[in-house]
DNA sequence: GATGAATGAGTCTTCATTCAT
DNA sequence: CATGAATGAAGACTCATTCAT
C-alpha cells in the first residue's frame, strides 16, 4: 500500500508530453495531414481522448509542438551566447559562434530540424504562431546585425530585408547538410557555408 | 441540333488546362488536403469523373501542375536570357539580370509564385519530380556559377552548396517582396537584394 | 446485353426515397439522436457516403423527411375535401369529415402519426420549417374557421388562438387514440373527440 | 485550518440543487443530447465527477428534473385551490381559478413552462416517470371533472379522453401565450382561452 | 463527498476513386 | 471523352462514465 503510491506514481504531465514527441515524430515522418491523431495516441501510450483532453484540437496540438520547439532552439541558442566569455569585442567571430552553433542544433536534433523545415513557412501552421515565434528565435541576429551597422562591419541595407535573407541562407544551409550528412562534419564545408552568409552581411 | 454540336464544342484540351488552372488556384488558397477534387471540378465546370480522365490521380495532378509551373518559369527565364545581347561579357550584369528577371516573374505571377514557396520543399510534390523541376531550373545557376569561377569572380566554394544557397536566398527574397508589396517596385531594395546575393557570390 | 439494362434497372430516386423510408422507421423508434446515420444507411441498403450525398447533413434529412409527411398528410386531407360533394352547405358536417378524415389518416399511418407527435414541436427540427409544414397544413382550418365565423356558427375568438387550441385538440386526440389502439374504432368515442373539438369552436 | 472549514463550508445540497438548475437551464436551451454533463457540471460550477456522486447518469438526472419541476407545479396550483374560500359551489368559477393559475405559473415560470412543452411528450423522459408525474398533476382535473358529470354540468365523455384532452388544450395555451408574450396579459385572449377549453367540457 | 484526468466506443462527415450510362 | 451517383474506408472529435487521489 505504501510503495503503491511510489511504484504507480506516474510523473505528471507525463502523457502531454508523450503526445508531443509523438507528434513531433510522425508529422516530421509522414507530414500532417497523413498523421491520423489516433496514431499519435496510440505511439504516446494513451488513448484517442487523452489527446483531446490536452489539446484542443490537431491544429492546436501543431501550433503548440511548433512554439515548443522553436523556444528550445531559442533557447539553447541564447545559453550559447551567454557562456561565451566577453562577446562583442569581435563580431565576426560572434556571428560565427552564432551559426556553427545554429547549425551543429540542427544536426544534433535532426527531427527537429526536419519540422522547421517542413513547417517554418508551411500554412497548417497559424500566421500568428509562426510570426511570434520567428521573431523570438531572429532577436539574436536583428542585435548582431544593428550592432554591426553602427560599427560600420555590416552592411546597410533594410533590417527586414537582411533578415528574410538570413533565415533563406540558414534553412538552405541546414537542409544541405542534412540532404548530405556525411559533409556535415567537413570544417571546410562547414566554414564554406558561413562565408557565404558573412560576404553576404558584411561591407565590402 | 446540327449547331449544337458547334455551339457547344469545346476546344479540345480546354478542360484539361481549366483543371489545373482550377488546382492552382485552390491548392494555393487552401492548401493540397484542404482542396477536394469534387471543388477543383466544380470550379472548372466538368464533372468529378473527368478529372480522373486526365489525371490517374489527385497526387499525379499535383505533380503535373509542379511540372508545368516549372517549366513555365524555366522557359520565361531562358528566354530572357537569349533575348539579351552578347551575354557573358561582363557576368555580373548577367547574373543581376538574371536575379531581377526571376524576381521579376515571381510578382507578375503571384499566385504560382506562392505555389513555388508552398511546394517546393512540401513532401506532397513527388521527390523525383521535385528534384527533376529543380535541376531544370537552377541549371542556368549551375552554368553562371562555373563560369564565374573559371573566370576568378565568383568564390570557389562546392557547387552544391553554393546551390543550395542561391535558392534559399531566392525563396526568400520573394516572399519577402510578396509579403510586403510595396516594396517590389522600390528600385533601392529590388537593387539591394540583388546586392546580398552577389556579394555572397563573388570573390571579394 | 438488352434485358440488363432492364433488369438491372433501379427506379430512380429509390435511394433517396428508400433512405427517407428508412429514417422515418428509425427516428420514430429511437430518436433522431439515438439514431446513427449509419443505421440509416444501412436499413436503407446503401453506402453511408450515399446519405450525405442526397442530404447535406443529417438535420437537413430530419427537415427533409418533416416537409415530405407534412405535405403528404396536406395532400391526403386536402383530396377528402376535394372529393366530396357540394361542401360549404352544412359547416358542422364539414369539420367533423376533416376532423375524422384526419383522424383516420393517423390511424393508417402509425409510424407517422407518431412522427408528427414526436417531431412536430421538437426543436430539432428547423423553426422555419416546422412553421412552414403548420402554416401549409392548418390553411384548411383557417378557412373553415373564417367561413363559420362569417355564418355566426364559429365563436368569434382572435383566429390564432383557435388555430392553436385546434392543433393542441388535435394532437391530443391521435395520442389518446393510439395509445389506446381498441378505442380507435369505437364510434362513440370516435365522435366523441369530434364533439369536444366542435363545442370549443361553436357558438352556444 | 479552523476557519477554514468554516469559511468554504457550502451548505448541503446547494451542489445537488446547483447542478439541478444549471440542467434545466441547458436542457432547455440546448436539448437533452446537445448538452453535455460537462457543460452542466461546469455551469454549477463544480467538477464533472460530483454530477455522478449526485445522480447515477445522465438519465437519471433528467428524470429526477422532470419529477421536481412536475411536483412544484402541482403543489403551486394545490395551494392556489386550498387557499380559496369554499370551493366547490359554483364549478365554472372553479375551473377558471385552475386555468388562469396554470397559465399564471407558465408564464411566471418560463424555463419551466419551456421545460414541460418539451419534455412532456419526449422519450427521453422514462415513460414511467411520465405518467406518474402525469397523473400527479392531473389529478385536480380528475376530480373537477367528476364532480361536474355528477352535477349535470359538465358532458358526459369518457373521462381520459377528456383529460388527454385537457392535457392538449392547456399545452397549445401555455405555448400560444410564450409564442405571444404579449398577449398573456390581455384580459379578453386569457378569458378566450379559458372559453374555449370550457365550452368542450361543460353540456350545452 | 469532491475532484478532474483519463478512457475508448461511437458519431457525423469527408473524399478520392470507380463505373454504368 | 464525359458524366455524376455511388461507394466505404478513414478521420477528427465528443462525451458519459470511472477512479485514484
């Protein structure tokens, strides 16, 4: 009777979570729509209801896995500018800091980084939700890019443009490396894709 | 009776083209799964059946349409190319015509131009036929950037990546004009776009 | 070859009716919410898809089916005034045919004689419609209510009022005859609800 | 700890009654199956569980409203006959007492009246439950009715086809004047509607 | 008594596809 | 070639009810 508590307790939030790498799993694997949310239940370990009972809906259950993972990019990305010892000195170095690290995510989580590439401009995804989340993850280069213009090491063109620009480089970079995992280790390669992006912020 | 049948003919081909004229617009607006093949029908004006006359399927219509879009804009491109005077002399005003012209045919054709952002990279479209369409496409990339090399003003990095990340810059840069409107007609920022992807390009 | 398509030959509309026949039975034993459109299309020998392609939902079936036995009762009644003689002479014996003829129809038609008790007041059938099917219905009652009201025969209450009082009267009477099955050809009892229903309208 | 026993102490049977009101309110407004136990539950403002503690189903929920709202109303109209002075001399005068108090009720209690137009004859309510509360109710009628035969004056039918009658009248009131509000207080409708029930019983 | 997370059978409805005409 | 009624498998979602706490 005692251990009973103990052995049965299920950690709680335990089956939300469960819904969610589920989830994450399959509409990376078979796209949305082909993902019948009686499968993520059933890969969870919980019954068709229990998916209802915590999300409102598919939809909702999409946009909520969507603002998760793009939160845990942003915040691994944010730990990695903060351990870095006194960061502005060289920003170069920094905005090189920022895309190896940007990138090695990218090829650590590679679910991950299938689902924004599936879904960071798909339209089952709510406008709102994707535009609140790009902004919170592109905070980082819009600081860097400012930061470089008054330094007179970036060039000067419009911010928003510079932007779009870089998320084109970075999920053109990510969906190389992972369409060709074996060069994703190649320093040479590697240091290759951030020159391309740097030449392209850069003043001449 | 006899006049029928020339009043009402039909010119031949004519509901084949007004059935994927019909799923352009509606795979754009509604998204592949979204769009019945009974609506894509009805806004063609023939019955359900014939759709499957001219398409084995609902997946083989979509990889024709993507096909035909393609091809289309290849065409358009080439063309621009040829009708152009001696090109090659000086590449960098090749490949900035090239760029504007791309550009160009993205906002004189909004809706294909959505179309492309949509499923280009969508699982949806067949991989062979995705990547068949891209190839088409990019080859006159693949011969701008060769030569370019030979010729010691464009950056020696891997062809592929280098791809890679002329479409990703691409694909941004259109929805980055079709997101704000405004903005395609404003020479300084259509010039300023070209200038980010040239500048990623060229030796410095 | 020839006789095939004779003897294969299905009567048009037959689904359709066949599945109107079948919800009618269904609804009238279980409910239209215990009711599943499967069940439907089931005892109807169809597809389920079958249902939803002759009705758009399985409200717009329960307001079709309502409308079909409203009008059919019209119908039914409208021909016993019709065929007989020269009608209008002696308004008593006017309303006390229609009042038995109504009577009997409900009688010989069980099943929708209970439809008519169960749904006639419920509100899941469309508001507009049940007014709809009362209005076309109760027109006979109207016009025999002004005539007598002109002929000093019929109490000169607001004719709203009495078309109420006339359908409640109704309605209880076919519910007191089929529960009751072994009074139903009781003559006695039979003008005795006529009696009731005629004193309320006449004049003292 | 102390107080607060006290202080969130909520008196007994306030959730059991809670839960009753908040059912009526939706039943009404909804429909029996269109209202969820949830939604009861959470308009009574307590956990979905306790409506099972209070009731053993949905059903029964239904049926223990059905009974209560019955029972309320006969005992209101018990007390408008007991509270009169010495009933029973002049019969007319009595009846309209009852009939004007009935649509008194209905018209002062209007979720309820609601309640009855659509549950009395539905079987959603157990048929037993029905005429018990049936009968109940009825009873004041049954014994008006003898008790006019005995004295002449009032016809002599067959008693339950002049209480399903009775029955059907007062029904096709309540709703004409809920349909019309306005009308429940014009002194010549109210008088016409007793009128017209009266005239079917009394003899000529 | 009270709670509310969990259940899973059951519901309506959609839709790509077929085929007799 | 064209039609559109018919199909039936599959899907998202609901909800009365249970039970561990």
């Amino acid at each position: 009777m005692i251990s009973k508590t103990v052995v049965n307790k299920v950690p709680k939030k335990d089956k939300k979570q469960a819904l969610l790498d589920s989830a994450l799993a399959l509409f990376v694997d078979q796209g949305f729509h082909a993902t019948s949310t009686a499968s993520i239940a059933k890969k969870a370990g919980v019954a068709t209801g229990t998916l209802f009972h915590h999300f409102a809906s598919k939809d909702a259950l999409l946009n909520h896995l969507f603002m998760a993972v793009k939160l845990e990019f942003a915040e691994d990305i944010s730990q990695g500018i903060l351990t870095r010892g006194q960061t502005g000195k060289d920003l170069k170095s920094d905005a090189e800091h920022l895309w190896q690290h940007a990138i090695d995510w990218a090829l650590q989580n590679p679910i991950k980084q299938r689902f924004f590439l599936q879904y960071s401009m798909s339209s089952e995804v709510d406008a709102t939700i994707r535009e609140q989340a790009m902004n919170s993850v592109l905070h980082f280069v819009v600081v860097l890019i400012e930061k470089g213009q008054q330094q007179g090491i970036i060039a000067d063109f419009p911010i928003p443009l510079m932007l779009a620009n870089c998320h084109g480089q970075y999920l053109a970079a990510i969906r190389y490396f992972t369409d060709h995992p074996q060069w994703g280790d190649d320093v040479s390669q590697r240091q290759a894709s951030f020159e391309l992006f740097w030449r392209s912020m850069k003043v001449d």
